[in-house]
C-alpha cells in the first residue's frame, strides 16, 4: 500500500541502507543489508500492522547493533556512519504510522 505514509518512510529507510551497504564493503556492514531486507520485507507485511511494528522495533536494533559494531571495530564517525541514523529515524517515524493506523482501525471497530 503505497499510500500510506510508512510505507514510504520504509522505502526510504531500504534505499539509504542499501546505499549505505555499497558505500562501504566491509564484514560489519551485513547488518545494514539485513536493515534494507527488513524494511522491504516490512513494507509487504501492511495487513499485519502489530507485527509491522515489531519488525520495526527489530529493524532499529539491527542499526544500532551496526552502530555498535562500528564503534568497537573502529571508532571514526563520518557521513556514510551517520547515515543509518537517518535510516533509524524513518523506521520510526514508519512504526509511529502503523501504530496509528492500528489505533484508527480499532477506533472503527469500537464504532460499529
């Protein structure tokens, strides 16, 4: 569904990690191509919305378990290390949208 508003955080969050990924070709950097499997993967899952969040909650530890590993392998921060940030934070501004959208639907389920 397209339309909805994380969908595109999330496809936005898939692109910056892949981009991240081959910008930098190292071991560690796996995690970020699982971070872009992820979100698409989340994308798809739309009419499952809980657990479209939970993959997001899971999708924002694989970043910072990256960031982790980063800063133990080599402690430097420049622009393609503040990147998943930015990656972090479409995932959740998409897992505020889906929970939203869980509480409209069972706001219209109250309803009827």
């Amino acid at each position: 569904m397209i339309q909805r508003k994380q969908t595109v955080f999330l496809l936005l969050a898939c692109i910056l990690a892949l981009v991240c990924l081959f910008m930098r070709l190292q071991w560690i950097d796996v995690l970020q191509g699982v971070s872009a499997v992820l979100s698409a993967y989340t994308i798809f899952e739309y009419k499952r919305r809980l657990f479209q969040a939970r993959l997001c909650i899971v999708g924002l530890f694989v970043i910072f378990a990256w960031y982790i590993g980063l800063a133990v392998l080599e402690g430097t921060a420049g622009l393609v290390e503040s990147l998943p940030m930015v990656n972090a934070i479409l995932i959740f501004m998409a897992r505020k949208g889906i929970i939203s959208d869980e509480k409209l639907v069972r706001a219209a389920d109250r309803i009827r």
